[in-house]
C-alpha cells in the first residue's frame, strides 16, 4: 500500500471526485479526514470506508468561510495526530454569458473555489512542514486551461488554481512540498449532472462523448487515481505539475 501511516485531507470529500479519492486512498492505508458542507455524505462516505476496513472522520466545513476551512485542517491533525496531504477538491460551478453573470454568483464561486482552496493551502502548510513535507493537490479544470463559452467566473476560478499551483509549488519546495494540480475534462459525478437542466441530459452527455476524442466520459475514480500517484512516492520529483485527465479533449 502506498500510504500507510499517512493523513490526508480532502475537502469536498462526500461525493463524486472527493469521495472517490477518499476511498481510493484510505485503501491504500492512509487515514483520510473529509470535509464537506452536507453532513449526510460525509457519514456515508466515512461508514463505507469503515466497512472496508480503513480509517477516516469527517468534519462539516463550508469552504467559503475561512475560519471553517481552519477547523479542517486542525480536525484533521486532532484525529490523527498529523497532516502529510491536502486534496483541495472543494468546488463549484455556474455557466452562463458574462453580461448575465451577477454579483453573488462571481461572490459565490470565487469564496469557495479560489479562496476557499487558498487558505487551506495556506493553513495545511505549517502542519506539512512539520511532518518533513508532503503533498498537497489541487482539482481544477479543463475550462482552466482552455476558453470555454459562458464560462467567465468558473474559467476564471480554475485558471486562478492553476497558477496559484505553480507559486505555492516555489514557496514551498525548500520544505520538501509537493504541490500538483489536475485539470478534469468531463466526469461523471452527481454534481455534474446539476449543471445542466434535467431534460437537456441525456443529449447534453451524449455531446460530451462525442466531443472527446476517447469517446466516453470520465469517471471519478481516474481522477482519484491521479491524485493517488501525485501524492504517493512514485512522484517525488514532481512539483508545480498540471494533469489533463480529460480523454483527449484538450488536443481536440
């Protein structure tokens, strides 16, 4: 297994990409802690990796108030004693043209997607220095990448990740921190399918499929399995790192 004796905290931990990698990594022996706005999936998800043997907790966090993002990291290092990763899933999204995009919506995304992900960074590192280093990984976009239409907020968030990857990644790597990010293209979570009015689906889907050049869409666990090498020993020589995990789509 290859993270046996570590603890990692990974918000947006009750469903979908979170979930995923919560279960994917308490499998592979570390102790997970997620965080979540809604307490119901975060029980759920725990009690499954329970019953599979692992260790984890959870704690409910709203990841656009900073002092809740705090309590994360410090619920994290109370249950287990220390912190060697951070997944900084925690997210949002909104797609409409920018001349209707409003105040609260720019407020909305920006809190939790941006800020929310910065000071938890900011917060996990003193506790990963002082194990010696770690790992920390970021889940951003495709549309972080590459310009999408009625995307300006949510494009604008996930380009901001990016970046802010590579200069947490300088700041850090002379405390033997790893800091990575991955670039999803079109996963099937349940979130994913709130982004797109419930008759428009099925069509909706079948338009992603076909717009990759895989011709599928992806599935949580990849991207679980992602974050697994990028915090596990197999990278070590990796920092300041973007993963496209998107069938292709951004050579399309």
């Amino acid at each position: 297994m290859k993270l046996v004796n570590k603890t990692a905290l990974i918000s947006g931990g009750g469903s979908g990409i979170g979930k995923a990698t919560a279960l994917c990594f308490a499998a592979e022996g570390a102790r997970v802690m997620i965080a979540g706005r809604r307490k119901d999936p975060l029980v759920e998800t725990v009690a499954e990796i329970h019953r599979n043997g692992g260790q984890a907790a959870y704690v409910v966090a709203d990841y656009a108030r900073v002092k809740q993002v705090e309590e994360s990291v410090d619920a994290a290092r109370s249950a287990f004693g220390t912190l060697d990763i951070l997944v900084n899933n925690a997210g949002v999204a909104g797609f409409r043209p920018i001349l209707e995009v409003t105040e609260e919506e720019y407020e909305y995304q920006t809190s939790i997607n941006l800020k929310g992900l910065l000071f938890a960074t900011k917060f996990a590192i003193p506790a990963l220095a002082e194990q010696g280093g770690g790992s920390i990984v970021n889940i951003s976009s495709g549309a972080g990448l590459k310009a999408v239409p009625a995307s300006s907020v949510y494009g604008l968030t996930k380009a901001g990740v990016v970046h802010l990857t590579k200069i947490v990644a300088l700041e850090t790597a002379n405390m033997n921190i790893r800091v990575n990010c991955i670039c999803p293209g079109f996963i099937e979570t349940p979130i994913f399918d709130t982004f797109i009015p419930k008759e428009d689906l099925a069509a909706s889907k079948a338009s992603f499929r076909e717009m990759t050049p895989l011709k599928r869409m992806g599935r949580a666990d990849e991207v679980a399995k992602a974050a697994l090498y990028l915090v596990s020993e197999d990278a070590e020589w990796m920092t300041g790192n973007v993963i496209t995990l998107d069938g292709g789509l951004n050579i399309a």
